[in-house]
C-alpha cells in the first residue's frame, strides 16, 4: 500500500512537472521573432522595400503575440504554447524572407534609377544636337534661347537626381528621370521640326 502510494505520488509530480513545462511562455521564440522583425525594418528597410512581406511577417508576429496572451489567460494546466510557438517561428520565417526581398528590390531600384538617369543623359544629349543644328534666324532667335534655358535647367534636374540616387531615394530618382527624359525628348523633336522646315523652305526656293 505504501508503495502504491509512493508510486502515485511520484506519478503526481512527473505530471506536474510536465504540466509546468508546457505552460512555460515561449519567451526565447518571442525575443528571436521580434529580433528578426526589427533587423529587417533597420536593416533592410523592408518596410519600404518591402513593404508586403513585412506586413505579412508583422501581422504573423501580432498573431503569435496574441496567441501567447490568449494562453496566458487560461488556467495553469490548461495552457499550451505550441501553435505560439508555430506562429514564433513563421514570423521569424517571414521577417527573413521580408529582409532578402527588401534586400532584392532596393538593387532593382537603384537599377532602374542608374538606367533612367543613362536614359536622360542620352536625351539631353540628343537635344543638344539638335538645338547644335536648329537654324537662328530672327523668327527662331528667342526659342532657342528659350530652348537652350530649358536645357540647362534639365541638365541641374539631372544633378538633383544623382544626388537623389545618393541618398537611396530610387523611386523619386526614376520619376524624376523620366520627367527629364520626356523633356528633353519634346525639345529634341521640336528642334528637330525647325531645322527640317527651314531645309525644306530653302529647298524651295
């Protein structure tokens, strides 16, 4: 009788031990996915160049954390971490990925600014030729002064860019781009009008 007791006595404490270990909050797993999720909003900007997988990876670490308070809630024995501990580690899962693609689309940014700045470059250089080419004559003289003004303002646009670019501002940096590109365009396709009216009107004479 005695050793029945004993051994149910020992069985209490084996259960309780157990009891206790399930009901531990998930602390190490918390710490690991908010560590995660901040060094992917300081380090790799996800927030900004990710902006998608981040929120994904916040929403799942909201949800653990929810979780855990869920738990909390209950009685002692009845608390169980385990799907916490899933979400923990889907958050730290998902801040990774949130990292390497904020990581992946801040290159294809700068790119793409690097190529729209070589774009307008290009343009400009292409407006300066034609302006090179334009006839001046008393009719034309005041364009092309306006021209060659508007010219040079896209020519300090563009070192505003660069300096954009500097700063990481990619996105505005292609906008900006763009804007000087189509400008310069419109000049160079004007100019070029000019000079093919005033070939065609020496022609004819």
């Amino acid at each position: 009788m005695r050793s029945h007791k004993l051994f149910l006595a020992g069985s209490l404490l084996a259960l309780a031990v157990v009891f206790a270990g399930c009901a531990k909050p998930p602390d190490t797993e918390m710490k690991d996915a908010q560590a995660a999720l901040d060094d992917a909003r300081t380090n790799a900007q996800a927030d900004k160049w990710a902006a998608s997988e981040f929120a994904a990876a916040k929403s799942k670490l909201d949800e653990a954390n929810a979780e855990v308070d869920a738990q909390n809630q209950r009685f002692a024995l009845m608390r169980n971490y385990d799907k916490a501990k899933e979400l923990f580690a889907q958050a730290k899962t998902d801040s990774d990925r949130a990292k390497q693609a904020a990581a992946a689309n801040k290159e294809t940014a700068k790119n793409e600014a690097n190529n729209k700045v070589q774009e307008a470059t290009t343009a400009l250089t292409a407006a300066r030729d034609a302006l090179t080419k334009a006839p001046v004559t008393k009719d034309t003289k005041a364009d092309i002064q306006l021209f060659t003004s508007d010219l040079d303002g896209l020519d300090q646009s563009l070192g505003d860019v660069r300096n954009m670019i500097a700063s990481e501002d990619y996105t505005g940096a292609s906008s900006k781009a763009s804007a000087i590109m189509a400008q310069a365009n419109d000049i160079a396709t004007k100019l070029t009008e000019a000079t093919e009216k005033a070939a065609a009107k020496r022609g004819r004479r």
